[in-house]
C-alpha cells in the first residue's frame, strides 16, 4: 500500500475498491471526526467489508490515511474480537457459552454446530461460508440460548435449529433474524454498515423481543412507578402490541431525546 493513496493504482491491492473510491470512503469517515486518528475503529471495518479480514495492506492505509504507526494500528486490530487477521466466513456464527446461555443449551449448540461443520471455534468451513465462534455474552439473556449471525440475533435456538441456520445460510437461503432486518446479511455488508455506511434497513423488523419488553407492559397496564419518575398513566388498552416497537416509537430507545442527567 503506498504512501499517497490517491494516485496509486496498487493503493487498494488485495480490495474490491479501486484505489479512487477507497480514497474517497476513507475521506468521508475521517471527516466525520474532529481528530484524525478516532476515526480508525470504522476504517477497520472498512478494510473488512472489502477483504473480509484485517489485511497487512489495509492495516498500512489505515495508518498513512490517520498519521499512525503500523504498531499502533495493528495494537487496536488484534484488541478488540470483530476485526479478523485471517479470511473470515461470509457468516459469523457466534455461540454464546456464558452462564446463563450455557445452562440453558449453549454448549450443546457449539458442540453439535462444530461437529455438524467439522471446525472449531475461530474456524471456518472449507467453502468459506461459515466461520464459527463460541462467544462470552450475546446480550440477549432473556433468550437463551442466543446464537448471532453476523451480529443479528437468533433467540431460543436448539442444536437442530443452530444446525438448521447455518445449512440454510450455506445454501444460500434468505435467513430472518429473531430481531432486526429481514434477512441475515453477508459479513462483508454488515462491515461496511459497521464502517458507518447505512444500508437502510435500521428500522426493518422490531428492535426488541416481547420477553424484553414484558416488565414495561406490565407496568403500564398496573400504572406503576418508582420514586422520583414520572407517574405512567395504565392505558385503557394495553399499548404494546405483541411486535416489539420500531425504532422511534413508543417503547424503543432509539432517537429519544437526550434528558437532564443523561451521559454527554
């Protein structure tokens, strides 16, 4: 990767992007930040939704677009586990194998999803559509066992259905998530939407499941509140439907307006 990206045609070797349009997306995630260097986490996802894995190329344009040193890049690459440093599977399948998941089957799923694939966990399927991972915590308790497909979730899962998941992903079938989008998307787009490229599906399906919104329903229908909150009206009808509210509706936290006391 040289040094003056704009002009080289090797600039984005070993990318989709020709070295133009890497230029351009790199200048527009930068500018999005007053320092130059916070701007390096969606870089990195930018490297991944080409290479699908944090490349020794993108690694020194990320440094040389952010005045940074190749050490310092690589230190936050191999910090945090969603940046790859070798070619990851169009699916991640991530297992969660915390407590409470692991109680309720998580292990189970792993051990049935690595014998089913025959990989371990950080390994990927000879036909490059399956990395498997087994993961601490998907957020998602109040649905164990949880398993992710790229980072969308699929709640309650059993070993046939995590098995079910990842054969239709590998057949190419449209896979919906419990919670999100209409379908699971490859790693490569989920990257590039990471990177701070919207794809417009932010508001597609509900953002919360009814388990986790149950303790707010109940709460409105009773009319309950704590010391010091504002006083919830019961509604004459409940106001939850059984699909959890859309992002900016009633019930979801997306967009509300930030409140005295709220973290700056």
């Amino acid at each position: 990767m040289t040094a003056n990206i704009e002009s080289s045609d090797t600039a984005a070797q070993g990318t989709g992007y020709d070295a133009e349009t890497y230029a351009r997306l790199a200048k527009e995630i930068i500018s999005r930040y007053p320092v130059k260097r916070s701007a390096l986490l969606p870089m990195l996802h930018l490297v991944q939704s080409e290479d699908s894995y944090i490349t020794r190329n993108g690694i020194t344009f990320c440094a040389e677009q952010l005045d940074l040193t190749t050490a310092e890049v690589s230190a936050v690459a191999t910090f945090y586990t969603q940046y790859k440093r070798k070619p990851n599977g169009e699916y991640t399948i991530g297992v969660c194998t915390n407590t409470l998941c692991a109680i309720m089957g998580g292990d189970e799923i792993f051990d049935e999803l690595s014998e089913h694939l025959g990989i371990g966990h950080d390994e990927t399927t000879e036909d490059g559509k399956i990395t498997l991972e087994r993961v601490e915590c998907n957020a998602g308790c109040d649905f164990a066992p949880v398993v992710m497909a790229n980072w969308e979730f699929m709640d309650n899962q059993t070993p046939e259905s995590a098995t079910q998941l990842v054969d239709d992903l590998r057949a190419g079938k449209d896979v919906k998530p419990s919670r999100g989008p209409d379908k699971i998307c490859g790693f490569k787009h989920v990257s590039r939407v990471l990177a701070g490229f919207s794809d417009g599906l932010a508001d597609e399906g509900p953002g919360a499941g009814q388990a986790s919104i149950e303790g707010t329903k109940l709460a409105r229908e009773k009319g309950w509140s704590v010391d010091g909150a504002v006083t919830v009206d019961a509604p004459a009808e409940p106001v939850l439907d059984e699909v959890a509210p859309n992002t900016g509706d009633e019930g979801s936290s997306a967009e509300r307006p930030a409140e005295e006391g709220d973290a700056k």
